[in-house]
C-alpha cells in the first residue's frame, strides 16, 4: 500500500523543521565559541577553516564555464533518455574531507563555502521557459536517519545560503518536492550500499504531484557516485507530471574504470 504523500511530508517537515534545526545549529554555535576551534579539513588549532584548506577547496571546485569532464550523463533506461549532470569539482583531497565534516561531523558552516559554486551551476543551468514558468530547483532528501542524525539537510541547507544571499537567478525556485518512500526513508546512507544494489529495486522516491504539467525541474545532489540516486529522483519527477531537464552536483566521485555511465 502506497503511503500517503501528506504523511511523508509531515515527517520530512518534522525531521527538517526550522525551529528543530537553528535549536541544534544556536547549540553547535556556542559550543564552537567556548571551546577551541579547529580547521574542518586539516584540524589546525584556532581556524574553522584555515586558509590554505579554503583555498585548496576552491582551487578544486569551478565556476562556469565548467569543464568538460565535468559534465556527463545518467542513463534512464525506462525513458529512453539521458540526464544531463554538471559536477562543480571532483571528490577528493580537501574537498571530500570538507563534505564528509559538513555532513558528518558538524561542521554546518562550510554550506556558505559550498554555496557560490552550486548556485552558479545552477544558474548556469537555467533554460529560459514559455510564458516564463518558473524553474523548480529540487534537493535530492537525505534519509530521516540521516536527516535526524546531522539536525540539517545538507543540500537543502546550501540552496537556503544561496538564496540567502541573492544569488540564485529570479527564474529558478527552490521546492522540496522529493521525498522518500517509507521503507527507504529510514533505511541507511546509499554510501553503504554496493553499486548493484543501488541500481536496483524499487525507486526510493515519491513526488508532489505538479500542479503544472511538463513543469521544469533541476534536481540537486551534493555528491555523484553510481547515478542511482539521481535516476530514482528523476523517475519520481517524471511520474508525477515534472520535465526534469539535468542535474547539478557538488562533487563528482570518478569510477575506477570509465564508462558511459558514472
């Protein structure tokens, strides 16, 4: 029995509420002010991030035009289509150690770092649209797990930096339309998944219906591994009325041996 979209809202709405996450991000802020700080990336005493590891950072990710290995394509065999994907870095080095203390270890500040490349790509990616319909801008949901273990969604949380500071294009619009399937909501993180495991089964996700048919969509992700979860995602727009026209990720994960899917 499908589960309906207004209970899967309400628990994403619990997990992700506002209230709940500036309670935990004012908690994690003040301890960061009574206790020494130390770099995210490299641990050095005194520096959230220190120079050298924001500059490492920055030299790992780009701003438009991007380069060619840094756009690619996911398969959606049931459509007969490609996703187009565009990758603002490759993972690894400083930028995968900031990610994982983004996501994993607290360090909730570095979304502002993150934030510039995503919404130029963003940007970037902005077709003009008839009768000027909006551009959906849709964060990939992190699992409830994942969202009550961090207190925050971590791509979520970049858009908001981005919007915050005014630089997202005035055609694009963020929704958080996505969100999981019960049985994979509480499920673990696609990391711990084996790479067949994650192109099977079921889709993980379920869409608001669009309330404008053939509405586009971007979908958001922070890191790109097996094309899983942007294949799931896309499926779940497509099914609930979205013209889904590419993706944008964070960082790209590159495959030992390459393929025409990454």
């Amino acid at each position: 029995m499908e589960i309906p979209q207004e209970y899967l809202r309400f628990l994403d709405e619990l997990c992700c509420s506002r209230s709940l996450r500036w309670l935990g991000f004012g908690t994690r802020e003040f301890a960061n002010f009574l206790l020494p700080a130390s770099c995210a990336v490299c641990g050095r005493a005194d520096f959230r991030l220190c120079p050298e590891c924001r500059s490492e950072i920055q030299r790992q990710l780009s701003l438009p035009p991007l380069p060619d290995n840094q756009h690619l394509y996911v398969e959606l065999p049931a459509l007969g289509l490609q996703l187009p994907v565009t990758s603002c870095g490759t993972y690894g080095k400083a930028l995968a150690r900031g990610l994982l203390a983004y996501k994993n270890k607290q360090r909730y500040f570095l979304g502002a770092v993150f934030a510039p490349y995503l919404a130029a790509a963003l940007n970037a990616g902005c077709i003009p649209q008839r009768q000027n319909l909006p551009t959906l801008v849709v964060p990939v949901p992190s699992s409830l797990k994942a969202t009550a273990q961090r207190g925050y969604s971590p791509v979520m949380t970049m858009l908001e930096h981005g919007q915050a500071r005014g630089l997202l294009s005035a055609a694009l619009q963020c929704r958080s339309l996505l969100h999981y399937r019960l049985g994979s909501a509480l499920g673990g993180a696609q990391k711990t998944k084996s790479g067949s495991d994650r192109r099977g089964g079921q889709t993980h996700f379920v869409a608001e219906r669009a309330s404008t048919i053939g509405q586009p969509v971007i979908l958001v992700d922070d890191v790109l591994t097996t094309g899983s979860t942007l294949r799931h995602a896309a499926m779940a727009c497509h099914e609930a009325g979205y013209d889904v026209t590419c993706a944008v990720v964070l960082a790209l994960t590159k495959p030992p041996n390459t393929g025409p899917e990454q």
